[in-house]
C-alpha cells in the first residue's frame, strides 16, 4: 500500500522566497497508480518530485506519504535520477547489493539472493561484475533501476530517467519499465519532457503550467494495459498526444514571453 | 535481408612481426631510454677523470659507485669512516620519513574530511589552515627544534606538518567534488551518516586524497634531510651533511643518489596503491590515470 496526497504545496527559493517554483500544488496518487508529470522546462516538476523524495521541504503545504507528513529521503520512496546513481568504484552487482547492505535494509533479505534475481530480470548477469563505465547508457540505467528496486520500495520516483537516452533506447527503456510496473504494481511518478513517453506509460498524466508551477490539467488515459509500442499510432493516443502537445506548448510560449515581458 | 554478414567479426591483420623486426624494434626503445642517461655518464666521467676539476671536488662515477658500495657492505673501506653504514643510516631516514607520513596524512584526512562536510568545521578551521599551509615547512625547524629538542620527534613533527597539508587541502577538494546525486541515492536508500561518510564520501573523494598523499611524499622526503642535517645525527641526511663536514664529496654524491632512489620508490609505492585502490578511476585523457 503507498499513497501519495500532495495537499496544497508551494515551494519558493531565493532570499525571500521571491522566485516561486510551486504553487498550492494539489495531487493525489493513488496505491499502484502510473502517474506521468509533465510540462515544459522550468515548470517546477523535479522540485515537486524532490520535495516527494523528501529531499527539500516544502514552504507551505504538506505531502502524504500512506497518511505520514514526509520529513526526510527514505528506502520507501526509491529515486531513480536522470543522472544514473552508480558508484563508479563498485561493480554493478555490489551497486545493485549496495541498498541491502545498510542497517536500514538489513531485515529486506539475502543481498546476494536478491542481487541475483535483480541481475537475471533485469538482463545485466553476463555484465555482472562489469564497472559502471563499462557499461551503455540503457544497462546503466537499468543498472540504477535495478538497485532502487532491489530496497523493494513501495513507491518508485523517477525525474526524467531516460532523458539522456538516444530515442530507441528510450523506447525500448519504457517498454523494460512497463514490464517491470505490471509485474510489481508499484505507485510510480514519472517526471518526463517527452510528452509520448508521458502518455505511453500513464494511467494518469499532470500537466504542469510553469512561472508559477501550477497542475493545468490532469489527463486520464483510457489505453488500454499491457501497453503496446503499436498504441503510438492508435487514433486515442494521438487525440491526447494533441491535446497534451497543445498545453504544454501554450504554456511554454506563455511563460517565455511573460518572461520576456518582466 | 538484415542478417548479419558471414564475417561479422573481420580481424585486422597487423604487419606481421619477425623476430629480427620485434628484436630491432626493441634495440630501438631501449636506445631511447638509455641514450640521455649514459651520455650524461660518460661525460661526468670524462670530465672528472680528464683533470678538468680535482677529482675530490667532483669525484667520477667510478668513485662514486666505487664508495657506495663500501657504504652498503662495509667490504673496501674506501668509505672509511662511513664504511658500511649505509643500512643503518637509510633506514633511519625511511622510518622517520613514514612516522611524520602517517600522523600528517592521518590528521589532514580527518580535518579534509570535516572540513568539506561541513560550513560549520569549514569557517572553524578553514581559514587557519590557509594562513598555515603558507609558511614553508621549512621555515618551522628552529621552533621544532626549541620545542622538541634533538632527536627523531623535530623530524617528525616537520615530515607530519609537510604531510599535512597537502592532504588536508585535497582531501577538502575531493570531498567537495564529490557527485551530489551519488550522496543523494544513498540518503534515499536510508544510509546513516557513518555509512555515507565510510562508503560514499570517502571512496568518493579517494582519488584526490591520494593526489594529496602523493604530493605528501616528495615533501616528506625533502624535509627528512633538512631535519637529519639540523637536528638528528643518524639518517642519510646526516651522512650527507657529516660528509661534506670531512670534505668526501663521493660520499656526499652517494647520498644524495640514495635519497633520489629511495624518493622515487617510495613514490612508486604510493603510485601502486593508487593504481590498486582506483582500478575503476581509469579516465579517457590525455595522459590516461596519471
């Protein structure tokens, strides 16, 4: 069980706090639910996942966690970066192991068992015991997917995972992630640019409007599961690839030119 | 119609190798290692035998490895005095050279490691060290001297205080630029502090402590002969300093190659450590790890 309620949330920097990256930011995400979030650059949909994490605290507001406030980053919200988070001197067995290796994880399970299971569902056992640096970009990104998974947390937090990907390999990333989510049916919040990859993996997708970052529309999409890479060409997936498209450059224009404007 | 070709792996076939062309080729590498070092030699060698300077002034290379050794065995006596001593007198500079090592490299992995981790510990010392680390160590022998006396602890303490703050400097760096979202993925994964510091922080910032480490023994080395010549009456540093006092300049020259010798080694050593412990640091520049 992992929900998430997201209640009324601003989130300001600066001295001050006179830059607003968020604005009374309301959302729920419910147990098992994919929930995309996207927006044009700058909208302030990282620093509401960060704020999830629990790496930074909101200015006002307050964001549940299964009905707990959350104070600080846990083993129950795994974070995969866009930045893959592998220690360059451990092999991607030791990365995958590292999580079950702290006290905090201790009670999880055999390290060695779980990496193994980790390494054969991911495809990475002939790499095994290859560095990070050895490795593709994909393997490596599955390598940190891996290691987040292997802490089993109920909840998965991914900013932008395959942004730095080439196009196929991001598309054969989604289809990799799909999988995995209907095998382990965790809540998952996606943070993307891509607004196909948004629509492709969502249950629901959150439009999100920039200068403040505001929700503009939340998106249901009726595709029907398992996904398929054929539904990019279904006339449902274009209709919302359109109306999707449609919000996010309307608010980017807007944004630009208000920027301008000031 | 996409299938692989039948010989989806071609080898490129190099020239082959002969004997006679590999042996050449090798004739060829070791001339041009070889060729500056020996010139020197001959010439030295010429140059002091020829009458140009006295030979006690510069002794040749003959003499000089002649009396080294005697130095080490104790077998010619043309040392005189000196005569086998030299195990004796190396391995007083050795250990010295890694008492003062370990106390300075400890202490400057400590405050580099506090000091990147925290503004607090930063502010704190920070700007002490700063000051500090711009007075050559050198210029801290008289109060070293005052303060412990003659004996090995002046040594140390200068070795230490050479040490120190190179180590201190780079270990700061290194924590510093360590990768935030590494640190950050191990908080999400419900690290404690011991743990982030013992198994994120610190293989994190090891390659820069090891630069500091480094730096650290070319200085320690320096400085054991500046002690050994001012406050100690053992070490190859003395033996230097006692055989200019009885005008042997092939002792003299004999020491200062051990002094080189056993720089260099020890540098090796730290070299070899760090290949060890950053096998996976293996960077693609110019120069490659080092």
């Amino acid at each position: 069980m992992a929900r998430i309620d997201v209640r009324n949330v601003s989130k300001a920097f600066g001295a001050g706090g006179h830059v607003v990256a968020l604005a009374g930011i309301n959302v729920v995400i419910a147990d098992r639910e994919l929930v995309t979030l996207v927006g044009a650059s700058g909208c302030g949909k990282s620093t509401l996942l960060n704020l999830i994490a629990g790496f930074e605290q909101p200015t006002s507001g307050e964001i549940l966690v299964d009905g707990v406030p959350v104070s600080r980053p846990g083993p129950d919200r795994g974070v995969v970066f866009q930045q893959t988070a592998l220690f360059p001197w451990l092999s991607v067995e030791d990365n995958i192991a590292f999580g079950l290796t702290l006290k905090a994880n201790r009670h999880k399970g055999s390290p060695q068992a779980v990496t193994n299971r980790m390494l054969e569902r991911t495809g990475l056992l002939p790499v095994r015991s290859r560095r990070p640096s050895e490795l593709s970009g994909g393997m490596r990104q599955r390598a940190a997917i891996a290691s987040v998974l292997a802490i089993n947390p109920s909840i998965l937090l991914m900013d932008e995972p395959f942004g730095a990907l080439d196009s196929l390999t991001r598309s054969i990333m989604q289809d990799f992630l799909l999988e995995i989510w209907e095998e382990e049916r965790k809540s998952v919040l996606l943070v993307t640019h891509d607004i196909d990859e948004a629509i492709y993996l969502a249950d629901r997708t959150v439009v999100m409007t920039a200068q403040p970052g505001r929700i503009c529309e939340v998106i249901d999409v009726d595709l029907p599961r398992p996904r398929r890479y054929a539904m990019h060409s279904d006339p449902r997936f274009i209709a919302l690839r359109e109306r999707v498209t449609a919000l996010v450059r309307n608010e980017a224009i807007r944004a630009m030119s208000a920027a301008q404007a000031a | 119609m996409c299938a692989a070709p039948a010989d989806a792996n071609p080898t490129y076939h190099k020239r082959a190798a002969t004997p006679l062309f590999a042996g050449w080729r090798r004739a060829a590498l070791m001339l041009q290692y070889a060729a500056f070092p020996v010139l020197v030699l001959i010439l030295w060698q010429v140059f002091s035998s020829v009458g140009f300077v006295r030979r006690n002034v510069l002794p040749p290379p003959s003499d000089v490895i002649a009396v080294w050794y005697d130095l080490v065995t104790g077998a010619t006596d043309v040392a005189a005095r000196y005569s086998g001593t030299w195990l004796d007198h190396a391995w007083a500079s050795i250990w010295r050279v890694f008492a003062g090592f370990a106390w300075g490299v400890s202490l400057g992995i400590f405050f580099g490691l506090i000091i990147g981790l925290s503004r607090i510990m930063e502010r704190v010392f920070d700007p002490t060290i700063q000051v500090m680390r711009n007075i050559p160590v050198t210029a801290w022998v008289p109060l070293s001297l005052v303060f412990f006396g003659i004996g090995n602890a002046p040594a140390i303490f200068l070795i230490g205080l050479g040490a120190f703050f190179p180590t201190v400097v780079n270990t700061t760096h290194g924590v510093r630029q360590m990768n935030l979202t590494l640190y950050k993925a191990a908080q999400m994964m419900g690290a404690s502090e011991g743990e982030l510091t013992r198994r994120v922080i610190l293989p994190a910032a090891l390659p820069s402590i090891l630069t500091g480490v480094r730096l650290s023994m070319g200085i320690a080395w320096v400085l054991v002969v500046v002690a050994e010549i001012l406050a100690v009456r053992s070490g190859l540093g003395y033996l230097l300093n006692d055989a200019y006092l009885f005008y042997r300049n092939d002792v003299v020259i004999a020491a200062m190659l051990s002094i080189g010798l056993l720089g260099f080694l020890s540098d090796r050593l730290v070299v070899l450590v760090r290949h060890y412990l950053l096998a996976w640091n293996v960077k693609e520049t110019f120069g490659g790890q080092d």
